[in-house]
C-alpha cells in the first residue's frame, strides 16, 4: 500500500507538469512515450517482440501517432497506417517460416489502438484550447476511470463477495464493480463544482451541463471496468500478473492506464455531441 500511495504522489506531481505545459507539444511528447512503453509491455507479455524489425516498427508507430495532427491535416493518418501495414507486411513476407500472421495481428492491433486512444488527449488539448477547457476534458478521463478503480477496490475490499469474472479477474467482485459505479456517479459532478469554483475565482465563468454529466458517469464506469478486464484477459492468456514494473504498486503503464482506454473514446464520442461545459 505505501509503495501504491508513493507512485500515485509522484504520479499526480508529474500530471501537474504535464497540465502546466498542456498547451505545448510536451503534451504530445508524453502521450507518445507512454504509448510506446504500453505497446512494449504488452508485446513482451505476449511474446511478440521477435522479430526485432516487428517491434521496433510497433514502438515507432507508437511513437509517431500522437504527432500525426488529424484535427488538421487528415491525410497524415491514412498514410501512416498505409505506412505501417506496409511494413508489417514486408516482415511477414521475409520471416513467413517463422512470423504467425496471428501474432502480427495482435502486434497491429496493440499498436493501433493503445496510441491511438491515448491520443484523445491530445484531440480534447487541440479542439478545447481556444475556450480553455481543455484542461477540464482531460482531468475528466483520469477521473472517471480512476475513481471507479479506487471505488471497486475499496468496494471489493469492504463488501465484495459475489466473484465477477472469477476466470479473469479473480479478485473483482460484484459488490466492487457496484461500489466504482456508484462512487464515480458521485465524484464526477463533484469534480465539475470544483472546477466551476476554481474558474469562477479566476474569473472565468463556466457553464456545467451536470445533467449530462450524471448521464454520462455510469457509463464512463462501466468502461473503465470493461477497460480493466480487457486487460486481464490479455494477462491471464499470456500468463502474467503485471504489464511492468515501472510504477511500484501499481505495475506498467498499461496496467495504470487500461480503464483510461475505453473511457477516453466514450467521452469523446459523448462530448462531441453533448458538451459537459460551455465558457
């Protein structure tokens, strides 16, 4: 638990830094590495890291995504894929005795979609920036995924008896999933108040739609959830207990960031049609 506690402190300093220079590519530096660590994690657990040629491509294009600027020039996204399934192939076609098309398959996806949900933060920085909610959007993902983590686990803790997934995730409970779901529904129009607050002795009124604010949260838990268990499913075939080790407690960055994966498409998807703040 302290190591847990410790990792989150330093966690939450270094998302302060990133939020400070939000407005900057040191946004899009960050999403890129944390993606390339994520698709490297998950191709070692799943031993997809031979041949070097595969991975080596898969980090890059993990590297590369964030900076590829679809709000504004689309056809940088088409050709990079066109760019990397090109590639894939060519090392298909030279390690054919040796490469599964399966594996090659699963190096593709990993690598498109960890990178590419990530990449919403930069989406929400880029389309947000000119009223200066951005900010709002991109805490809002954190924390509607991590509060229901920290709901199910207290939950789990406290009441959990009924076994989830028993043959995925022993450890989740029903009672636990309950607790995130109710926890988060709570905590995310909290969260808005406090922003509305902080803006408000900024002098920056803003408006909070906090009807769709509760509409959304259940959903953004059960996402998180889904998130979660999707990754443990890719470690229970793979047979591991942690992605990484680069966060004491906590694991690697994939085992930090999994319930951020489907929670960052749904709000983007929700917002784009039902804003959750107007200035």
């Amino acid at each position: 638990m302290k190591q847990r506690v410790i990792s989150a402190v330093v966690a939450l300093a270094f998302l302060g830094v990133v939020l400070f220079w939000v407005d900057t590519v040191f946004l899009n530096i960050v999403i890129a590495l944390l993606g390339a660590i994520a698709v490297y994690e998950v191709l070692r657990a799943a031993k997809c890291t031979e041949p070097k040629a595969m991975m080596i491509l898969c980090v890059a294009a993990a590297l590369a995504i964030p900076f590829l600027g679809y709000d504004t020039n689309f056809i940088m996204l088409p050709v990079a894929a066109f760019v990397f399934a090109l590639g894939m192939m060519l090392i298909l076609l030279v390690k054919f005795e040796t490469l599964r098309v399966e594996k090659v398959g699963f190096a593709a996806f990993i690598t498109i979609m960890i990178p590419v949900t990530l990449s919403i933060f930069v989406h929400f920085r880029n389309k947000y920036q000119g009223d200066g909610t951005e900010i709002f959007y991109i805490l809002l993902i954190f924390v509607g995924a991590f509060i229901t983590d920290t709901g199910a686990y207290l939950g789990g803790r406290a009441f959990g008896k009924r076994k989830l997934a028993p043959k995925i995730s022993p450890n989740k409970t029903v009672e636990g999933a309950i607790s995130g779901a109710i926890l988060c529904i709570i905590v995310l129009p909290l969260y808005c108040w406090i922003y509305s607050f902080i803006s408000a002795n900024a002098g920056i009124q803003v408006m909070v739609n906090y009807v769709g604010m509760i509409c959304i949260a259940p959903v953004l838990a059960v996402m998180a959830m889904a998130g979660d268990l999707s990754a443990s499913i890719i470690k229970r075939q793979c047979g591991v207990k942690d992605f990484g080790s680069i966060m004491p407690g906590h694991g690697g960055v994939m085992d930090r960031f999994d319930s951020v994966l489907f929670v960052a498409p749904t709000l983007l998807i929700y917002a784009h049609y039902l804003p959750l703040i107007s200035v």
